[in-house]
C-alpha cells in the first residue's frame, strides 16, 4: 500500500511535468480547443466508474445499491463528456484554416 | 486481484498505450497543422482504456454500463453540437459533468468502504469530494451567467471572502475529522454540501468580465478532482489524465491572470474581487471625431496595413462574417489585413481565435498581443469592433485608473484608429477611454454589423 502510493505520487508530479511543458507550447489561437480536449481526455474517470457499477450491479446490499446508482449516473455524465468533447474539438478544429493563394 | 495474471497484463497495458496516447494528443494540439492528429489519439486512448475496463473481471453485469453508455452518448451528441459563441458554457457545462461524475463514484467508494478506510485514501477520498462538488456547482454557476440565465453582474456583500473561507475551512475541518475517524459517516454528507454550497458562494462574486479567468481555473479542479480519484482507485491513467488537465487549467488561469493583471495569488484562491467603478471620472465634455462609412471606406481602402482588433462586442453583434467579407474586400486591393488577439478577447481562453476562423479568417492572420503590439507603430489604421478596456492606454499611463498595468493592445501607437461603437457608454470595467479623444481617433458611431456591411459595400461598390 505504501509503496503505491509512493509510485503514484511519482505518476502524479512526473505527469503534472509533462502536462506543463507540453501545454506551455500549444498555441494561443488553440487555447479554446485545449480546454475541450483536456476535458475529453479528464472523462477517462469513466473507467472508474464503469467498474464500480460492474461490480457492485446486482449484488445484494444497500451499499451496493447505492453504488450502481451513482456509478450510472458518472457514466453518462462522463460518457457525455467525451462523445461532446471530442466532437467539439473536432469541429473547431476543422475550421482552423491558413490563407489560400488559390484565391481568383 | 482475483484476475488471472493475462487478463489484469491485457489492461494494464491498455491503460499504459492510453496515458501515451493522451500525452501525444496534447503534444499534438500544439500547432493547427497537427491537431486534429491530436483529437484522432485521444478518442483512440480513449477507446482502448474503456474496451480494456470492459474486460475487468470483476464486473458481473454490464447492463447498466451499456445503458449509461448508451445514454451518455446521446446526450454527448448535441453538446458537441453547439454553436460556436455558446463553447464557452458548453465546457462550463462539461466541467460540471466531469466534477459530478467524480463527486458520484468518491461518494459511492466512501460508502462502499467506511467504516474502514485507510488514513491516505480518506485524504485524498476528502479532496476529490470536496473538489469535485465546488467545481460541479461552481460551473454550474459559471454556465448559467455565460448564458445569461444568471445576472453577470458580481454580488457581492459584506464578509463575503470570510463567510466564503470558513465553509472552506469547515469542510477541510471534516475531512482532516474523517481521516481519523472513518467511521464517522454522518459527516460526510455535511462535507458533501458544504462543497456544494461552496461552490455557488464562490461564483456568485465574480462578474462577467472574469469568467476567462474563472472558467480556466475550474477546469483545473477538475482536472485535480480526478487526480484524486486516480488516487483512492489506485488508477495510474486517471492520475496522469487529471495532471494533464489540472496543469492545462493552471497555465491557462495563470496566462488569463496575467491578462487581466492580476496577481498569482489571485488566481490560487480563486479570490476575484470585482474590478471597482471608477468613482470620479470627471466628466467634461471632451469632443471626438467621427466619421461616416464612406470615409472610413476611402481610409481602409487606401492603406497599406490595416490591424483589425475585435472584442466580444462583435461576437454579441454577429458581426464576424461582415468582418470577413471586410478582410476579402480589403486584402484584393492589396491591403495587408492582420487581427490582433487580446489574451481575453471573448468570453474563454482563445474563444475568439475559434470565432474568427469559423467565419473563414485564415489563422496565419490571427497574432496574439506579444507579436502584432511591436508592429503597431507601422500600422495605418487599427479598427476596432467591439472592444474597449483591453485598448485603454490609461492602462498603461494612469496609475489611478482600475486597469492600471493590464497589459493593453497598443492600438494608439497606429497612424489612425477607429472605434465602431454603438455609443459613447464606456466597456465593462466602467472605465472612459483616452483613446476615443485623441486627433488620430474616428468613431464610428453604429452596430458593428451593420457598419462593416456598409464599409464593405462602399468597398466593393466603388471599384473593381
């Protein structure tokens, strides 16, 4: 238990890193799509969710119960996330575009 | 634990590919040119962490996932859809999302685990909770004043940053509480709501003119909120998924800050004051210069380089289309059209950038603050539509004014300048604007739409 921790710590502060320096360089004219991607990406807290609800689906118990209730709730909560951040990334994306020459 | 050691590998490897995948996207979404790569490696990171979660052995049921899931998508759909002005309380909405759904399963794991949870876990099981709901009602808040459900306006009161503190403190005061007595489950809803109302109080002060600021930093609790659960559910991929997001949100708070001249401190806590009304501005009746769309037109068409600054104001006035019909109009005649980008411009982070290139403005033509301000002594006309504070010079010259040191787009450095403005009413801080009564300055007094279509037809009608 311990020594997790200690790793994930290293994970945390190691990522922290890299998420700085890799974001300090994005563009300003991106700053609007970083923020819906980071939000996408952020959903990936679905997995967690998902495995709550698989686990306790089901199972006799209040607690349980409990649960599979929340758990389906952040599922469609973070599901929405990532289908409408994605999308809308995209979408902004796509319209980024350089100034053509082959103007008439 | 119960997994057979291939199956548990399968994952692990998985969510291994997916937390490179996600750094890539972001790596990625440094330049136009590769982005959409970016968004392409995210939905692949994406897919392969669920589909490997899918395998998870400890799941007995899917019927719930697959409808959650189901529904999820459904109701993503639409919120991918939305129309470009209203992206920034979409992702306010999202954030909201992101911080319910973590808030949900750090509620279900307390309840699963009580009355026995380890010292570390009950920390950061506190943290992603009390995060997670401040951050769910404080984008709720942010959404409904971006779409003007809720007055923009700040409310403030007396002891507000005291009263706001102590449920702070009240709530951390709980958690430390809970940490050593796990037992203790009635106080856990009371931490619950405490962060929820936490988060309204948080918001209500602050006023439309902050949320770039406000939005960025919520976006970073998010961010840290599922950091916190990658902790209690000893989850690598969500750690490194919340650093990223967490750090994403802190750059851009931090970068906003700096455009709105406000310390780093500030932005930490979260403590925006309202920028205070200019009490006494002395109101003599200075003159200014104005001028018709046909002049304006005769000026434009006859200059070498026009910059054109825009503000939220042509956004409201849908005017980004006419403003593109303008740049046509203009770069045929040979005139080198540039736009320059205030850090604030628009209602989030880069907002306007995305608002221009959805009218076709080619983002080679897009310069932030720190590139066009050196070339503005060069320019011949600066127009602009629609903004106002961020092209005061008392930011830079009027120690008592309220936007003193808010670094400024030095637009009257510009051989002329002309203003499209409905009025002389001054801009959101409540500030009057020095620039409006210099020699070089025109106004042209109108709707931002309207006036450009008219400067456009005079431009086009003229000539060729």
């Amino acid at each position: 238990m311990n020594s997790d921790l200690i790793n994930n710590l290293y994970v945390f502060v190691l990522a922290g890193f890299i998420g700085f320096e890799v974001i300090r360089r994005v563009s300003p004219l991106l700053h609007t799509p970083l923020m819906s991607l980071t939000n996408a990406l952020d959903a990936i807290a679905v997995v967690g969710a998902i495995v709550l609800v698989g686990e306790n689906s089901g199972v006799p118990g209040a607690k349980s119960k409990l649960a599979t209730i929340l758990g389906t709730l952040a599922i469609i909560a973070a599901t929405s996330n990532v289908v409408g951040g994605f999308l809308i990334t995209d979408r902004m994306l796509k319209m980024f575009k350089v100034s053509n020459p082959k103007k008439p | 634990m119960t997994q057979p050691f291939a199956t548990q590998t399968v994952i692990e490897v998985t969510y291994l590919v997916a937390s490179v995948l996600f750094i890539l996207s972001l790596k990625w979404l440094s330049a136009p040119t590769t982005a959409r790569r970016g968004v392409r490696a995210g939905e692949l990171g994406m897919l392969l962490a669920i589909a490997g979660t899918l395998l998870n052995r400890g799941i007995v049921d899917y019927k719930w996932i697959a409808i959650a899931l189901v529904l999820g998508s459904i109701i993503g759909v639409p919120l991918g859809m939305v129309h470009m002005t209203a992206v920034p309380q979409r992702t306010a909405l999202s954030h909201a999302f992101g911080a319910f759904c973590v808030t949900l399963v750090g509620t279900a794991e307390f309840y699963l685990r009580t009355p026995e949870v380890p010292r570390f876990t009950m920390a950061v099981l506190s943290m992603e909770v009390i995060l997670g709901s401040l951050t769910f009602t404080g984008s709720l808040m942010a959404a409904g004043k971006l779409q003007e459900v809720l007055p923009q306006r700040p409310i403030t009161y007396k002891g507000q940053n005291f009263v706001n503190l102590s449920l702070l403190a009240v709530a951390v005061g709980i958690a430390v509480y809970l940490v050593v007595h796990p037992a203790a489950s009635q106080l856990f809803p009371v931490m619950l709501i405490i962060g929820l109302m936490f988060g309204v109080m948080m918001i209500v002060p602050i006023g439309g003119a902050d949320m770039p600021t406000v939005i960025s930093l919520l976006n970073s609790y998010a961010g840290l909120s599922a950091a916190a659960m990658g902790f209690v559910l000893d989850s690598k991929l969500l750690i490194i998924a919340g650093a990223l997001d967490g750090s994403s949100g802190f750059i851009l708070s931090v970068i906003m800050s700096k455009a709105m001249n406000r310390s780093f401190t500030n932005v930490l806590f979260g403590a925006f004051g309202q920028v205070q009304a200019s009490a006494a501005a002395g109101h003599e009746a200075r003159t200014v210069r104005t001028a018709t769309a046909e002049e304006a037109a005769a000026i434009l068409g006859a200059a070498n380089t026009v910059v054109i600054v825009p503000g939220y104001g042509m956004a409201v006035a849908q005017a980004q289309h006419k403003v593109r019909e303008l740049f046509d109009a203009l770069t045929k005649r040979g005139v080198d059209v540039k736009f320059a980008i205030h850090p604030v411009a628009g209602r989030m982070p880069g907002h306007m950038n995305v608002l221009l290139a959805e009218a076709d403005i080619p983002y080679d033509r897009l310069l932030d603050m720190d590139t066009i301000n050196p070339e503005f002594p060069q320019v011949d006309v600066a127009l602009i539509i629609g903004a106002n504070d961020v092209t005061n010079p008392a930011a830079r010259s009027d120690p008592s004014s309220p936007i003193y040191g808010m670094p400024i787009l030095d637009v009257d450095k510009a051989r002329t300048v002309m203003v499209i403005k409905r009025s002389m009413s001054p801009g959101f801080a409540g500030i009057d604007n020095d620039l409006y009564y210099l020699d070089k300055t025109l106004m042209l007094f109108g709707d931002a739409k309207a006036f450009v279509g008219n400067i456009v037809r005079e431009l086009t009608g003229g000539s060729h």
